[in-house]
C-alpha cells in the first residue's frame, strides 16, 4: 500500500487556489479507471487507487493547512506503515509556476502544511512532491496569504493544468519504481529548460577574487533572507 496525501484547504471558497495543487494532482488520479470513489476517513476524504495491481490511498485532508499532519499521523498509525510508503504533495512559492521538485527528505521550507506534518510525525525524512505556484510579488507575510489563497490568471491555467498531469505521472512513477528513479526523472531539466541555458563560454575564465569578510557576511546573510518562506 502506498499512500498519497495532495495538501489543501476544504470547500469551494478554496477551490482552485494555488494552495490546493496538491488537492488537484489527487483528484487528476482519482479520475483513473481504477480508483474508488472518495468517502470520509482520517479526517478527510480518501480513495482507493489499483493501478496495475499496485495499490494506492489517495487523500485530501480537510483539517485545513496548518493540520494536515493530524490527518497523515491518523493515516500512518493506521497502516502501521513505513514512511518510505508515504509521498505528500503540495505547492510551493519558491519554485517557477508549473516547476515541479522532488525530495526524499527537507526542511518544510516555509510551507504551514509541511510543518505540521513534520511535528506530527516527529520527522522530516517524508517524501515530497512540490509543485511551484510562483512567489507573491510584495514579499510580506499578507501579501504571502493573498497569492497562495488566490486562483490562476488565465494566461497561467495552461501551465498549470500541465503541471498537475505531468505531477500525478510522477506519482505513479515514484509508487512503481521508487523515489530515486523519481527523483532522477523529474527533477532533470526538460526540452524547454535546456533552450533556455547559455552556451558555454570558450575564453578562459578571469580570476576570481576572494570578498572581504564584511562583502561575505553581507552576502550570506541576503541569500538567507531570500530562502524563507511563509505558506
């Protein structure tokens, strides 16, 4: 049994936003000619899916965000299963829209729902399946809320609905052959990606010069202020 659990918020005021990706890759499976309907457990609403005898648990937790880890806890005490059986799938603000990352193990990164996972099961090493959704463009925690609890543009959903399939592909992928074969595929530059790299460069490179303390500190503490997140 693997189990799948897509990270959201419950009820139609939420639907679509970019903080409900997660809740969009599992209902992309659920569509699956294999899949059971879904009905209330574990605080949420789950379904079965049997894709080529591999057996799958599909959830929607409706704690809300910042809950989430109660409905995945209730899920793997259930089971009694190992968390390598485990993949969570949720947006994320740090990564382009439509960019899709895989991870055995991480920091939450800034993700309420992540967090609260990792308190609850009192581990960070889950797999993860993120989804990026773009970064608000005023970087303050209201501004924060507003983006990932706003819906696509529509010059975004193309994009977007792409990402969702080629996501529960990846799901499929990870239950089948495992989360290094995963994380191989997925994570590895596409067609686009590469066009859009630089030709290497034939002249010699110049040398460079080692900064100051101060220029170094200064910089490293901007890259920090950068990796946080909020949502």
């Amino acid at each position: 049994m693997k189990i799948v659990v897509g990270l959201g918020n419950p009820g139609p005021r939420y639907r679509g936003t970019r903080h409900n990706v997660g809740f969009a890759v599992i209902d992309y499976l659920a569509q699956g000619p294999g899949a059971s309907s879904f009905r209330a457990r574990f605080q949420g609403q789950a379904a079965e899916l049997n894709e080529d005898g591999l057996q799958m648990l599909l959830v929607k937790p409706e704690t809300f965000m910042n809950l989430s880890g109660r409905c995945v806890r209730e899920i793997v005490d259930y089971y009694k299963l190992p968390l390598e059986d485990l993949l969570i799938v949720c947006d994320d603000i740090n990564l382009p829209l439509g960019k899709i990352r895989v991870r055995a193990k991480g920091s939450a990164g800034g993700h309420n729902g992540l967090r609260n996972i990792q308190d609850q099961l009192s581990s960070a090493d889950y797999f993860r399946l993120r989804i990026g959704v773009d970064a608000p463009a005023l970087k303050y925690d209201e501004a924060t809320v507003d983006h990932v609890l706003s819906r696509f543009k529509p010059g975004e959903q193309d994009v977007i609905d792409e990402a969702i399939q080629k996501a529960g592909q990846a799901v499929l992928l990870w239950a089948r052959e495992g989360i290094n074969v995963c994380m191989t595929r997925i994570n590895a530059p596409d067609e686009k990606e590469k066009k859009k790299e630089p030709p290497a460069s034939r002249e010699p490179k110049a040398r460079q010069i080692e900064p100051d303390k101060e220029t170094r500190s200064q910089g490293d503490k901007e890259t920090g202020e950068k990796k946080e997140g909020f949502c």
